[in-house]
C-alpha cells in the first residue's frame, strides 16, 4: 500500500519531533534529570540526562518502521485492504507517542526547579491515553486479520470471523475504557486514575482473550 508523499512527510515530521524538542533544550537540561515518576507523580528516579534519547529511540523509531512496512509484510496482505483507514490509523498512532513522548520529556525539563520533589500532574499524560483508547476504538471494526496491530489471540489469527466478533465487541470496550479514563482523570486523583488505567486494560484483556476462545470453541462447534 503506498503513502502519499504528504501524509509520509507528515509522518517522518512527527517521528522526529521528540528528538527536535529534546535537542533544542539538552544544553540547559543539568547533568541528572527526574527519570521515572511513582503513580502519584514524584519522582523516584535519577539518570543521566543521556538517557532521554532512549525514549524517542525506542518509542519512536520502532513505531515509524512497524506501521511503515507492515503492510509489505503482511502475509495476508490484509492491511493493503484498510486503505485510507491504515494511514489516518498511522497517522493518530504517531501524532499520540510523539506527544506523549515530548510530554515525558518536558517533564523532566520543567522539573528542574525548586519544587523538583514535588509530585508532578500526570492527568493529562492519562487523558491522552484515554483518547488513544478511544480512537483506536473507533478502527477496532476496520481492521482486517493481520498479524500486527489488533487483538491477536491464536483463535482470532486462526479464523476470520473469530477476528471479526472479536474486534466489533474491542471497539466497543476500547471506547468504554477510554472514556472511563477520560472520567477519571477530572474526578480522581492522579493515584486513583492511574489504578483505573490498570483496572481497566487488565479487564478489557481478559474479556477479548476469553471472548475470542468462546467464539472459536462455539464455531468449531457448529
């Protein structure tokens, strides 16, 4: 499936923002910076301030080249048949970890006044979140059987329509679980939300797993 040179541009543009910012504020960024924060937003990591280029590294990088060439990878050849829905996928996918990733950075930039040991806000690290849960809700549907992105569980790869029933019912919870965060973050404190987070993913986890073995099992069945 071929990008348009414009959305490519656009997504190698945002794929490279984290590194930008990072660079343009890396000379005034002290020797160690705040590294890891607890749940309720104080940090309980120091590191050298060398390691910040590992989180565009890893995050960005890998991203870029999955959603790049997953489709030319494909066995199935089933993402060639999302279209324009794969690239408005790819699209909001980037866009959502380059801010996430400038966010953490920024982060430790802005920690490094007298208040550093205060507990930081994280609700707007959840919000997003939240929004990426949401939206992926809303292609959860689109997808075809692939071996990529989506819910893989071994009956969803082994039967289309295992595939089907199992996505329509994710993106509905996928929703639901965004917009549960979303809640959450303007009712709850950052400790509660981000419990929530877990709550939530671990359950929308388990039911898609357990949902997509009942489905195979009642259809082998039939």
């Amino acid at each position: 499936m071929k990008t348009s040179k414009p959305t490519e541009i656009l997504l190698i543009v945002l794929t490279l923002l984290p590194f930008l910012y990072l660079g343009l504020i890396y000379s005034s960024l002290p020797e160690e910076v705040p590294m890891h924060f607890d749940a309720s937003g104080a940090v309980d990591r120091y590191g050298n301030k060398m390691e910040l280029w590992m989180l565009p590294v890893i995050v960005m990088l890998p991203i870029y080249f999955i959603l790049k060439y997953a489709p030319l990878i494909d066995p199935k050849k089933s993402i060639e048949k999302m279209g324009a829905n794969w690239n408005y996928f790819k699209l909001f996918v980037t866009l959502a970890m380059a801010a996430l990733s400038i966010g953490i950075i920024y982060v430790s930039y802005s920690n490094m006044n007298e208040l550093s040991d205060a507990p930081l806000p994280l609700s707007w690290i959840y919000a997003i979140v939240g929004i990426l849960f949401v939206v992926m809700g809303n292609y959860m549907p689109a997808l075809k059987p692939n071996y990529f992105v989506g819910i893989r569980t071994p009956w969803t790869l082994e039967n289309d329509l295992v595939w089907r029933k199992t996505h329509r019912l994710g993106g509905k919870l996928f929703i639901a679980v965004g917009l549960i965060i979303l809640l959450s973050v303007f009712l709850f404190s950052d400790v509660l939300v981000f419990w929530v987070l877990i709550g939530t993913t671990v359950a929308l986890t388990l039911i898609t797993f357990i949902y997509s073995y009942r489905t195979f099992k009642n259809i082998s069945h039939e």
